[in-house]
C-alpha cells in the first residue's frame, strides 16, 4: 500500500505542476492579451478622431503600412485630400462611431481583430444653387440606389447630401514591436488580396 500510495502521489504531484505551469502560461497569455487588447482601443480611439477631423496626415500614421508598398505615402495623402475638398464637391465625415471590436487572434506572428463601425458622410457639390429640382432629385435617387433607401438624405438647411454606412476595418500587428494599424475591408476588394494573406482575410471576414 505505501508503494501505492507513493506511485498515485508522485503521478498527483506531475499532474499538479503541469497544471500549475499551464495556469501561469495561461494567465500571461490573458494579460498579454488584455494589455493588447488596451492598446489596440486607445490606437483606434486616436485613429477615429483624426478622421474626424480629417487630418490625412495623421490619419496615414495609423495606416497599415503595407499600403504605401501600393503606392506612396504622398500620393494616397494628395488623393485623399483632393477627394475630399476639389472644384465640385466638400466632403466630411460625422457621426463615427465604434460598433464593435471583435475579439483578438493570431495569425503566423501577429496579431488581429475585425472592427466594425459606422459613419454618415456629408457632401455637398460646390455649383450645387445650378441644379434644379430634378437634377437634385436623381442626384439623390443615385445616392439611394448605392447605399439604401433609409441610408440617404438631403438636407436643406445646409444644402448637402447625407449617407450613412455601416463598414469595417482590420486592426493589425504583424510583429509584437509593431503599432496597432488600420485598414478598411471590404467583400472581395483585390486590393485586399495584395495586403493580406488569403486565410487572414477568409479568418476577417468570417466575423459577423
């Protein structure tokens, strides 16, 4: 019996440390976890408000950097800014709001989440007082007929057209030392399939 009791100990001992070991591997894990968890929130808090200020500029320090193998940095800086303010049209955004981050994963070295989010985008067009009624009208009828009927309207007091959408972006750190980075997806873009790696996107989108 005291051999037995000896053998059950010894075999209660291994299973109490691999235990023990698995419990402190894990616990790092969940505080790694939550301490990038923290850090990809105020990241994204900080990315969010330049946007809403539209200060490109600074908006590019939070973009994933694989973008400007794309194209120069200078150049997507110069596209946004022309879009957003030219002979034609003003555009900004309002209302950003954060719908959900989904929960982190791995994927090869790095870290990822899907964040949903929604917006209304106001634009109103330059030589607008040279359009009547009806030019205003299928203006608008265009406009419903690409993002959704209740997701567009005109506002008279300010003169612009409102468009609310719901989309999303992958939060992205390829390597520990990197910066939580940022970058819109969307349902088949090819642009995405030069960025990303095919089972990272399938892995982004399976997120509902």
């Amino acid at each position: 019996m005291p051999g037995q009791w000896f053998f059950f100990g010894k075999n209660l001992m291994r299973k109490t440390i691999f235990l023990l070991g698995w419990l402190a591997c894990a616990l790092t894990a969940s505080s790694q976890t939550a301490a990038d968890s923290a850090t990809l929130v105020q990241r994204l808090d900080e990315f969010m408000k330049a946007n809403a200020v539209l200060d490109i500029s600074k908006v590019m320090d939070y973009t994933y950097p694989k973008l400007f193998e794309l194209a120069p940095k200078e150049s997507i800086v110069e596209a946004m800014k022309n879009t957003f303010d030219n002979e034609e049209i003003n555009i900004r955004m309002d209302s950003l709001e954060v719908i959900r981050i989904h929960p982190l994963f791995a994927f090869n070295n790095g870290f990822y989440s899907r964040i949903d989010y929604s917006m209304v985008m106001r634009m109103q067009f330059k030589k607008q007082a040279d359009m009547d009624p009806e030019q205003l009208g299928s203006t608008l009828a265009a406009f419903r007929s690409q993002f959704g009927e209740k997701n567009v309207w005109y506002s008279e007091t300010d003169k612009r057209f409102n468009i609310y959408q719901r989309t999303s972006m992958a939060a992205l750190r390829d390597e520990p030392k990197e910066k939580w980075t940022f970058v819109n997806i969307k349902k088949d873009d090819p642009m995405m399939m030069q960025l990303l790696d095919k089972a990272l996107i399938e892995k982004l989108e399976s997120y509902k």
